[in-house]
C-alpha cells in the first residue's frame, strides 16, 4: 500500500515534488526474498542522480548548522547513503558490519532476525566519548538492526543524534522501537 508522506518530519529544504520523485524512484518487488514481503529496492533511486541528490541532500540538510562528528552506516546499503552525508557533513564515517568482516578490535551486538539471530559489529576505537553520530540506513522495517546499531553506538559512548532512513514501514514498529530506546528516527517517506 502505498501511503502518505511522511509529514511530521523536519527535513526543510526538500518540498513534496521532491518526495514524489523519489516514491517513484523506488522500486518495488513483491513476494522478495519471499512470499508476503514487499522488497523496496533503492537501486533504482540510487542510480538516477537527480534521485540520489534529493536523497542526500534531505538526509543531511537538518545537520548542516549543528555538530555532528561522525556518520555511521549499516551495512551495505547504509554504506552509500552514509558516507556520501559524511562528505555533505563534513564529518567522520563508521562502518557498522556482519560478524568477522572488521579487522582491528571490535565491539559487538547480538540482534533477533525473523529466523534466529546475527551479529554485528564496529571498530572499538571508532569513537571517542560524547562524540555526536548519525545513523543511517536506507530503510526500517522492524527495528532490530537499527536498534543493535544504536546499542553498539551508544556502548562506546556515542551520543547517537538520530536513526535517519529513506524508507520507514510504520506498520513494523521499528521507529517506534527506536525512540523507546532513546533514538530520535527521520525518514524521508512511508510505505
Ligand atoms: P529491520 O531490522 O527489521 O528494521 O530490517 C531493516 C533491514 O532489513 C534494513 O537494512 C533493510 O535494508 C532490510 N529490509 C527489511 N525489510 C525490507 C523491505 N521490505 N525492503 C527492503 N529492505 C528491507
């Protein structure tokens, strides 16, 4: 279903054709990965560059007079939205990845999927104490993995200023999850 723009949300500078363009930037296939999940794939926003320009400047614009010192990202698609805004910023970029893929010391984060459990992990030394971080990811669905990368986050003494994401699914709570834990979310629109 297909619903309304996400209206609350303080991203200024980007107007409601802006947000269209981008609803329909994005595709969407149903029953992938399986049947009843309706996949939101960015790859089609990504690669059409008045698309990913909208996206990226909304995703920063609100942060632009405020310190912010490090971006971080999710692994992979937080990746390309997060260190493009941490050039926009000026700041800082983390990787938040799967178990085993970090070669220095890491912390890490056990987290629920809908089968079982994974884990994530990020570089023990990759922020200093009270440091203001940024997180993004293209999309939040129930929360799980956002909410682990707020944990990692914020047990290595980040200040975590917002969970920013092109795409919430309000109807899987995850946003909602996120604040119970002390993380202001943005997102750009709804489905
Ligand atoms: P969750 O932990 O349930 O909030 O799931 C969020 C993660 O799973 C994000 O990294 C998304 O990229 C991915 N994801 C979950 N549901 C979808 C969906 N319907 N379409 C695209 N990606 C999804």
């Amino acid at each position: 279903m297909d619903t309304v723009l996400h209206k609350s949300l303080h991203f200024g500078a980007v107007n409601d054709d802006q947000l269209a363009y981008l609803r329909h930037s994005i595709r969407t296939i149903p029953d992938y990965p399986k049947p009843g999940i309706q996949f939101r794939d960015i790859t089609t926003l990504l690669r059409d560059r008045r698309a990913f320009d909208i996206t990226i400047n909304a995703l920063s614009d609100s942060w632009r007079d405020q310190k912010i010192d490090k971006v971080a990202g999710i692994e992979a698609r937080g990746f390309i939205l997060g260190g493009a805004v941490a050039h926009q910023l000026k700041c800082g970029f983390i990787p938040i990845r799967k178990r085993g893929k970090l070669p220095h010391e890491t912390v890490r984060v056990a987290y629920s999927l809908e089968y079982g459990v994974d884990e994530m992990e990020m570089h023990k030394d990759a922020i200093e104490q009270g440091e203001r971080v940024l997180l993004l990811d293209d999309l939040v669905a129930t929360g799980g993995t956002a909410t682990a990368a707020g944990q990692l986050l914020h047990s290595a003494g980040a200040d975590v200023v917002s969970a920013s994401f092109v795409i919430d699914l309000p109807e899987l709570g995850g946003a909602a999850r996120l604040r119970s834990a002390g993380i202001p979310v943005q997102a750009l629109l709804t489905f």
